[in-house]
C-alpha cells in the first residue's frame, strides 16, 4: 500500500477527493516580505525551534566513527540504535532466509522515514510564506520523480519500469494523482503515454513552469502552431534528458533564489549565501561531469554547456565565462585546466580543484560546512533549507556504510570507501 493510500484509508470517495483536492490547493505561492521582529516568533518561531532541535540528531563524528568500525548489518543496527535513529532502526529485523542487500534497503529506508517524518512535521504545521519557502524545497524532488518517469517511459516504454519509477520516487516530492499514470493506456506507441503525463498530470503540479521554462524558448513558429503535447512529444523524443533535467533543476535554484530576495530580511542575507555556493556547485559540476561527453566539445562551451550555469552565485557572470568560453577562445576542457584557472584567479573552490582524486569527496566536506552556517543566528529560513540539504548528506552516508557492509570487503578496500563518508558538524 502506497504512502498516499495509507493516508486515505478510510475515507470515503467524497472524502478521499476533498484531501486530495485540499493537497493539491495546499501548494499556493505566498509572496513576501515575512514582516518583521515582532511579529517573527509568534508566525515562526515554534517551528524554528523545532527545526533548531532536529539539529541535535544529526550523527556525530564519534557515532560514525563506530558505525564504520561495524562488520556486519546487525552491527550497524545496534550502533544506530543509541542514535536519533534508534525507534526508527528497531523496527527493522531480517528475514530468515532475506539477502543482505535487501536487508540494507529495508534499513535504509527506515533511515529515510524519518527524515520525511521529521521534515512533513514541519511541512504540514507552517502557514504563510514559510509554507511556500518549505514546499518549494519538496519541488527538487518532485521534478526528480517526474524525470525518472520521463526516463522510464521514454527508454523503455514497458509499463512495469513505469510502475517501478513510481515506486522508487522520492516520497518528499510526491504529488497527488502521481500514481494514476498507472492506469493510463499502455498500449501502443510509449509516447502517447508520455503525452498523458505531460497533459494530466504535469501541467497541474508546481513545477509545471519549471519545464515549460525549458521547452518554450526550443518552440519554433511552426511548433506554436501545433498542439502542445505533439510539440513536447517530439522535444523528449530528441532531447538529451539529463540536460533537461539539470535545465528544469537551474530554473527551480534561481526561482527559490528570487523568492528569498522577496522574502528580505535575515533570511536573504542567509540564504543569498547558501544558494550562490550552491549555484556554484553546481556550475563547477556541470563543467566537470561534462569532461569526456558531447558538451565538452569547443564548440559547445559557448552556449550549450553555459545554459546549463545558474544565472546568478559569485561565479556569475565572470568565472563562467572563463569556464565556458568567449569568441574565438575555447572553454575549460579538462580538469587540470579547471584547476589551474582558478588558482590563478583565486576563485571559489580553488583548493578542492587541485586533486582530481579527491574533488568529490572535498566537495561534499565543504557542502556541509557551508550548510551548517544555515543554523547560525536566529529569525529567519535558512535552518530548514540547510536541515534539507544536510539531512542528504547524512543519507547519502548512511547508504555508502549499508552498502559497504552489504559484503564487507578488505581492510584497505573499505577505508577507501568510508573516505566518502562526510561527518556533519564535526567541528562541533
């Protein structure tokens, strides 16, 4: 039984329509300023408190130091026992005769339920703007989820990868309906099917503009003049779609980075931070992901490669022009190049560019020191967007230590593994 239904059980048909109805109107924008400090904690303040105090159950540089001292499963399990984890863990038990693998997804997930326990706490007590600021963050994976099911019908059309996309969806970006496309006729060419998602289904979710941003300005005349779903038919039938999903994930970062400039007061001053280090996170990434493919071609740095860069962040606009390329001088095409150009120039990231080996996991070290900043101060959003992007980093841990458990490899072989591994606070 899906999340969706469990949450409808019992209820009658007028009653199930009227929560999804409600679900579906709860996603209404409210636009800023969020006023000021007297009335900051009477809107806000008991939610930041909490969030302020799921801070606490953030594992600990001594808790991961133990867990990866762990050989077994079991191991890992009793040591997350005497974590925040531990009523959550408990639960889970394995099988008698159940593979290893399948007992460190079920682990895993129950990981991951608390998290979207924690985070739907505050979700569904906000009103207002922070209610907007929080459902724009579930809007990442929402487009997440609608692009895997794009993937899944465009590569395969096989209704049974469908159903799969639907179940392996993340369920912090789920919508009401989503799990209807499973109804829609499968029969015949995979990309009437692909029409339908567009038709019913993601032209009524939040993130609709987020895609229509990326298809409108690849409209010829002729396109406009055709129905809509033909035209994007054609586009998903020739577009590369990792392209349009890093595309429609630009679009969502500079919407939530206008929407904090709308909001003002400490939580622009905080978020402008977070979010130009994460705009250029993400353009060094694209630039260096893009090493070794088609973009990486001189003669697309210039603009395809450079669409894909956030318009905004400290590396906006001069050090991606430098990555991208301008006129007759060609872009950065390797990573010896990208290094070497920002040491010279002492750009952000310089450091963490220097050691090819080493870039993602020194990348990820200094994604969670800039997002503990989140928690600095008080009055303002910033703590739930940086509990956000923390609570991934934790996550993606956990994963790499009941991966690695899974079948326990050599001494030297699993140390190399847990270097990915990226306490949170260790500072503190």
């Amino acid at each position: 039984m899906s999340q969706d239904q469990k949450k409808h059980e019992g209820l009658s048909e007028e009653a199930r329509r009227k929560a999804e109805y409600f679900e579906h109107m709860s996603y209404y924008r409210f636009n800023g300023p969020a006023g000021g400090l007297t009335t900051w904690n009477m809107e806000n303040g008991f939610l930041e408190a909490r969030v302020r105090g799921f801070r606490s159950g953030f594992l600990t540089e001594t808790e991961y130091k133990q867990l990866m001292q762990c050989n077994t499963l079991d191991e890992v399990k009793l040591a997350l026992t005497d974590t925040d984890y531990g009523a959550w863990i408990t639960t889970v038990s394995k099988g008698v005769d159940e593979k290893n693998d399948d007992y460190a997804a079920k682990l895993m997930d129950a990981c991951k339920k608390k998290f979207l326990s924690e985070f739907e706490y505050l979700r569904m007590n906000a009103t207002g703007i922070l209610q907007t600021f929080l459902d724009m963050i579930t809007y990442e994976p929402m487009i997440n989820n609608f692009c895997k099911l794009i993937i899944a019908i465009q590569k395969t059309g096989n209704p049974e990868e469908v159903v799969k996309a639907l179940q392996d969806s993340d369920p912090l970006g789920a919508y009401p309906h989503l799990n209807s496309i499973v109804a829609f006729d499968k029969q015949g060419d995979p990309l009437n099917l692909l029409t339908d998602l567009f038709d019913t289904l993601l032209v009524d979710t939040p993130v609709s503009k987020y895609f229509w941003q990326y298809f409108l300005p690849e409209m010829t005349i002729d396109d406009e003049k055709k129905d809509d779903a033909g035209t994007l038919r054609r586009f998903t039938a020739e577009v590369d779609l990792n392209i349009m999903m890093n595309m429609v994930q630009k679009y969502l970062l500079e919407d939530l980075y206008y929407y904090s400039r709308e909001i003002g007061g400490e939580t622009w001053a905080v978020m402008k931070e977070l979010l130009e280090f994460e705009a250029d996170r993400r353009t060094v990434n694209v630039t260096v992901n893009s090493f070794g493919t088609q973009l990486n071609e001189p003669d697309r740095h210039d603009y395809e490669r450079k669409m894909l860069y956030p318009n905004f962040g400290t590396l906006y606009p001069d050090g991606q022009t430098i990555l991208s390329g301008y006129g007759p001088k060609p872009g950065v095409s390797d990573f010896q190049t990208l290094g070497n150009e920002f040491k010279s120039k002492t750009l952000r990231f310089a450091s963490i560019l220097q050691d090819k080996n080493d870039f993602d996991y020194a990348m990820r070290r200094e994604e969670a020191r800039m997002y503990a900043k989140g928690f600095e101060g008080q009055g303002h959003f910033g703590c739930f967007w940086a509990f956000f992007k923390l609570k991934e980093i934790e996550l993606a841990n956990l994963k790499v230590i009941f991966g690695t458990m899974v079948n326990p490899p050599e001494v030297d072989v699993r140390r190399d593994l847990f270097k990915s591994v990226v306490p949170i606070f260790e500072a503190n």
